[in-house]
C-alpha cells in the first residue's frame, strides 16, 4: 500500500511477486497460506522492488513514513481520478482535502477478525435493510479491491452474534444523529468491533426517493428536509427507460457524444430521415444517425427511438427536438464519421452499416454497438395510470414530495410546446401553461413547406397573399387544438423566427443535383425547375442566418407573414372562445433589438387581431403582446422596450450564443477542454452563466420592471429545466420558467427546492 499509493509504484510489480509465493503453495492458495517464513521472505522481495523503482531503501523511521503517507493525500487533491470525480459532480477545485491521522487496527488477525462496509439502508432501492459485505481475516483494501469474494453483511451474524448486534446498535445511533443512510467502514480486530468512519453514503436516484419518504413517514426529517433530499437533476432517469447497470459496465462504447436528451434506446442504424419513417412503418425501431439534423428531419425523427448526431451541441435542432418529443438522444459524437454514400460509419476502428443495431445512453452520451437490455420505469407507468404500478412506494413518494414541491414553489412552471398532443403531455405532467409555441416547427411537411415556399418565391403582392391564404388555415387548425389543451391557462405564441432558408433545400445537395443533370445533358422541367430553385437558395443564403433576416426582421421585411399569423391565432382563439373554452392568448415577437421595433410591429398587428375579434364578435379573456430578451442590446436597454411590452420571456439559447460569441451547434468540438481547463464552469447551453448572462438577465428584469411594474417575465430557453438555472430564475425573481414537457417535473420540483432552500437561507 505505501509503495503503490505513497511512492506511486505499479500495484502489480507486488501482486506478480505475491502471486509466486502463492504459486509456490499449490492451486488456488490464498494470502492466509503464506506461513512466517514465507511471508519473511516476501519483505525482503517487497523492499527490493521498492528500491529498484524509489532509488532508496524503505524509510525506516515512522515520523519519514507518516510525511510521505500525509503528503501523499494532500497530493491526491490533484490527481486525475480526484479531478475528474470534480469535474462530474461539480464540486470546486479550491476547497483542498484534509487528513487524518490514526491508530490502525487489524483485521487480518485471524478468522475472528474481519473488515467490511454497511450501510444502514439499501443504497440501490432505499429499503430499510441492513447492506453490505464483510470479510473474514482481510483489510479494507481486500474488500475495495474485488480481490477475494465477500459474504453479505447479514452473515456476519451467525460468524460473530456480537459483534453483528454492536454494529447494528451502532447502525441505528449513526443514522439517527446524522438523520440520513450512513455508509460505514469498520474493522473486527480479535472479536472487538472498530468503527473507522462514516459518511452519508451515496444512493441511486430510486433509493434517494425512497428513503427520503420513508423517513419523512418515521418522523426522522420534515417535509422540507425530505424534499431537498432528492436531487432534481436526475429525477428524468425515474421516468425513462436506462441501459441495464449489469450491460452498461461490461459493455464498451465505441463513442461518446454529449447528453442531449435523457433515456436509452437500441434499434438498427438509418441515415436518413425518409428511411427511418421507412423502416419505423414496417415494424423496425430505428437509431437516426445524421451529422446533424433540419427541420426538413422532422418526419424521420419522431419514428426514431433515438437520435445520434456527429455534430452539434445540446441545443441544436436534433435536441431541442428531440427533448421535445422525449426521444433519447447523443450529439456531438465527433469520433464519428458519416459516409452517407454507403450508408454506414465509423467510430474509433468500428464500422457501422445501415441496419446493423445500436445502443445510445442520452444519459451519459455513451453509444454502443449491439443491442444493449433496456429497463422500464415504474414511476412512468404509474404516471399513464397503471393501477399496480400506482401502488408502489415510489410513486407514492413522488406524489408526496411533488405536491409539496407545488405548495412551496413561488415560480410558475409552463412548457414549450409546438402541438395539441405535447401540450396536452405538458398539461397532465403540470404545466402551468404554455411559455414557448415555436410556430416554425408548424411549417414542417410536404403541403405546408411548399406553401412557405410559394411565398419565399412570390414575385408579386398576390401570389405572396395566395400562399398566405393556404398557410392560415393550417395554422388556425393547430392553434385551435393547442388552446383547446390548454383552456384556462396561458399560451406564448412566437411567431416566425429562423431564417427563410431552413425552409428550402440544402445549397450545396442542390448545386451538386443540378450539375449532375447538366452533366448528363438532361433538358426536362425538373431541371429548369431545380435551377429556380437553386437561384433563390443562393439568393437567400447569408453569411451569418443565425444574425441575418430573422425574427422580427422578417416580420419587418415581409409584414403580411406575421399578419397571417396573428390571424390565425385569432381566428383560433374565437372558435374554442364560442365553444365555451377560456384561450389566453400571448403574442410574442422574436428577436427585437430596439423599442422601436417593437413599437412597430405592434402597431401593425393589433389591428389585426381587434378585426377579428370585431368580426367574430369574441372578447377575450387575455391577450398580451411581448418580446423575447435574447440580444444583448435588448437586455441592456429593457426600460425602454418594457414601455412598449406587457410581458418579456428570456430566449436563453440565444442571449448565450450572442453574449459568449459561441454556436450552440459547435461548441461540442471544444467544450470539453474549456470544462477541463475551468475556462467556463459549466456548459452554458445547459446551465445559465450568471456572471455574464444572469447579468444581463438581471439588468432586463430590474430595468424593464422599474419601466413597467405590470410587465411579467419569464425564460423560455432550454435553461427553463435546468434545476440549477430554475434556482437561479428564483432568485431572480421571474414569473415563471418554461421547458420541454419531458423536463415539466424537473422544474416544478426545482423550483420548491428553490423556494425552501431560500426561505432556510434568510432564517439562517
């Protein structure tokens, strides 16, 4: 031990030497079989390879070992396995270890003396039973190390009663005084019972549930201790299907991407969107590999039971979407490379063809080949309804503990949410409302993108009107269903927002298309048809869409495509109005800069819409029109916009892309190394950045309020269901947060944590 910890001398320049002498004494011998003059022997062999790898004899002098040894733990702090183990739980490189220095006891004495770990619960499902192994005549090393097979803690019992009963005794005093499952390690030296330590032991997210109701039933904790004690980050992996933990430690992966979209999913290799809706149709589950998706995708992607992507970050089109519809997914996996010519790819010297099954772990980001076992969650069959699964414990935890999360929490919690059917997912999951109805994602399939494309094309006032004539009937249809989903509560409708373009073709699959019919000499329709379209794609293409004509700029640009919208919305709400439904409509205009902008567009629509309420003969209940923060220039300059707003809603995704100057599609490549070397904190696409974009969060908030003491703000970005972002938007002092439908729960928990973990602060 002091060599290999201590001096750093590989372990197995002793275990090799070990090994002969146990050789020696015949198959299978143990370390016990070792007599005195073996074991005399083995020291001296023991030295001299400490010698040939030091340069130094072994110190002699105890005050020499205990330096090195104490030296050897403040070192610790620093190695990798320490750095690494900070760097996924996210604790601070500055708060130094501590060492303690202490008698030994041994429990190598003989086969009344032993060493083992307890712990006073069951860290894998919280049940209140003892767990935990005990080996006889061996140290702590022994059990740590895997080296020798363990007995169940339980035995322990019928090889020593005593002992068994005062560690018990002592189970029970432990988990009383720290009110928590303790983790224990203790020593039997010759039939005396040491406890070494104890620590509040680890548990999975079931057993956290579990013990936290369970002992908030005996009384142990109260109701506000019991919620803080689960943690909301990982309440999605109750909800979703994992990679069994068995498969999951013998399996290798051939790749690893970023955590896009939590859960596991296996199924056979597709590269295209087409190809998926495909073989999805013929009772095939699919994994999507794209380098990165469109929204021209969208069809393929919801048949997928995952989505694997080369390129891209945790808010690209692939996760966004796939957060949305609760599709596990893996972005960013840039050891892959894609041949879509013949359907396969490679990652890390492993081939993958079309059809060949995989796995992916949007829990860890990890990518499998073969097909891994899966396991199913309980708590998601009882949220659908499954009686038997309502009566088990970990559902009546969950409901306990959400609806004191609800009684707490001062932040109300809405959803993103593009269709009837994710608005009512979001509405039995909690929501509160709808925070973020991206109007884009309604354009999507054959009939609505070639109406949008008519208009992109439209060469005069009335061929453009003409497409927006077929266009507001498909919107009206799925604003009517939205507000039916969520009559009486609060729906935030974005209009138009992405760059034209997303709307056509890829330009460079198109030039090389119309090239290889030039080629061949071709003069049919579709290629004069191809070259107009190619002509308007290279038209509309920018340097930078992302900064280009978006967002209001279009609305600017082309007014009658966001008059089309308002009308739509309108005309929707006025139908579930007369069916007795109560539609609260919000009207929210994308990527203003200026008040003016603002000022403007209002100016232009609301007219719009009182001519509809006129003509339809409705009155509403709440129409609000706002903005969302998302340029840094808006934030700062807030006081003057709230004067045109009634409400704000922070786009995080963003406020961060423009605040930092990162693409939230890139920043895989690189984000890795950033963590590492603590040039950010955290991703912030995941979790918001406070010094940078939570200041200018705050800056809009306590301006815009000070302009506008009416005015209501909340976030909408991807942040909305980060429990450490939620907590954040707390403190902030926001109205409300709003997230996927799959992250509902997560938030609504957060922001009770929040609310009871700010209410101990100020009594502190």
């Amino acid at each position: 031990m002091f060599g290999k910890i201590v001096m750093g001398i590989p372990g197995d320049a002793f275990e090799h030497k070990l090994d002969e002498y146990k050789a020696r004494k015949g198959e299978g011998a143990q370390d016990t079989d070792l007599d005195a003059d073996d074991l005399k022997a083995l020291v001296g062999d023991f030295r001299a390879i400490y010698k040939e790898h030091v340069g130094d004899d072994f110190p002699q002098d105890p005050r020499e070992q205990l330096r090195l040894a104490i030296e050897a733990v403040f070192k610790s702090w620093n190695g990798k396995r320490a750095i690494d183990y900070r760097r996924q739980n996210k604790i601070s490189d500055d708060l130094g270890t501590a060492v303690n220095v202490v008698a030994m006891v041994f429990g190598n004495r003989g086969m009344d003396s032993g060493t083992g770990v307890a712990f006073t619960r069951d860290p894998a499902t919280g049940e209140k039973v003892p767990y935990g192994d005990y080996l006889e005549n061996a140290q702590g090393e022994d059990v740590v190390a895997g080296i020798r097979n363990t007995k169940r803690l339980q035995e322990l019992e019928e090889l020593d009663k005593k002992s068994y009963g005062e560690l018990r005794t002592t189970m029970d005093t432990l988990e009383k005084h720290y009110r928590d499952m303790c983790d224990i390690e203790f020593t039997i030296e010759k039939g005396v019972l040491w406890i070494l330590q104890t620590r509040v032991g680890k548990r999975t997210a079931f057993a956290e549930w579990i013990m936290a109701f369970d002992m908030l039933s005996e009384g142990l904790i109260t109701e506000d201790e019991a919620l803080l004690r689960v943690d909301a980050n990982r309440l999605e992996e109750l909800f979703k299907r994992v990679i069994s933990e068995d498969a999951a430690r013998k399996a290798a992966p051939i790749a690893r991407g970023l955590n896009a979209s939590p859960g596991a999913a296996t199924g056979r290799a597709v590269f295209s969107a087409d190809e998926a809706q495909d073989w999805a149709e013929r009772g095939e589950r699919v994994i999507l590999v794209r380098r990165e998706t469109t929204p021209d995708d969208y069809h393929g992607m919801i048949r997928s039971q995952g989505i694997l992507t080369s390129a891209g970050g945790t808010n690209s089109h692939a996760a966004v979407v796939a957060r949305g519809e609760g599709i596990p997914a893996v972005c960013g996996a840039d050891a892959i490379r894609i041949d879509y010519g013949s359907r396969s790819f490679e990652a890390n010297g492993t081939k993958v063809e079309e059809g060949d099954v995989v796995t992916i772990d949007g829990f860890s980001g990890a990518v499998y080949v073969d097909e891994l076992p899966l396991e199913e969650s309980k708590l998601e069959k009882a949220r659908s309804g499954d009686e038997a699964a309502r009566g088990e414990r970990i559902w009546k935890a969950f409901e306990r503990l959400m609806r004191h999360a609800d009684e707490k929490r001062r932040l109300r919690v809405r959803a993103n949410a593009d269709t009837p059917d994710q608005s009512s997912n979001a509405r039995e999951r909690g929501a509160e409302g709808i925070g973020l109805c991206r109007t884009e994602h309604m354009f999507l399939g054959e009939e609505r993108v070639q109406a949008v494309r008519k208009m992109i094309f439209a060469t005069s006032a009335a061929d453009e009107q003409e497409a927006y004539d077929a266009l507001l009937p498909l919107q009206r249809e799925d604003f009517v269903g939205i507000f039916r989903a969520m009559d009486g509560l609060p729906v935030t409708v974005r209009l138009l927002d992405p760059p034209l373009h997303e709307f056509l073709p890829d330009r460079v699959e198109l030039a090389t298309r119309v090239a290889r019919m030039d080629e061949r000499g071709e003069r049919i329709p579709e290629l004069e048809e191809a070259k107009a379209l190619l002509g308007k794609v290279t038209e509309l293409a920018e340097a930078n869409p992302m900064l280009g004509l978006r967002g209001v700029r279009l609305g600017i640009v082309k007014p009658g495509l966001y008059a089309m919208q308002v009308r739509a919305i309108l005309e929707a709400a006025c139908r579930v109005r007369r069916e007795g439904g109560d539609p609260q409509v919000e009207i929210m205009i994308p990527l203003v800069a200026t008040r003016e902008e603002l000022r403007q567009m209002r100016e232009e629509l609301e007219p719009v819409a009182a001519d509809v309420l006129r003509r339809e003969g409705v009155e509403l209940s709440h129409l609000e029109w706002g903005t969302m923060i998302e340029l840094p220039r808006a934030a700062v300059t807030s006081a003057e916009i709230a004067e045109v707003a009634e409400f704000f809603s922070f786009g995080t995704n963003d406020l961060t892309q423009t605040a930092f100057g990162f693409s939230r599609d890139d920043i895989g490549k690189f984000l890795g190394m950033y963590e590492e070397r603590k040039l950010v904190p955290a991703n912030p696409f995941v979790t918001i950045d406070r010094p940078g974009v939570g200041r200018l969060m705050r800056i809009s908030t306590d301006e815009g309020r000070a302009s506008n003491p009416a005015l209501h703000i909340g976030i909408c970005g991807e942040h909305g269901g980060d429990p450490a972002s939620v907590v954040f938007c707390h403190e902030l002092g926001l109205d409300y947060v709003s997230c996927s439908p799959f992250r509902v729960e997560t938030a609504r928990l957060s922001a009770g944590q929040a609310a009871v973990g700010s209410a101990e602060s100020a009594s502190k």
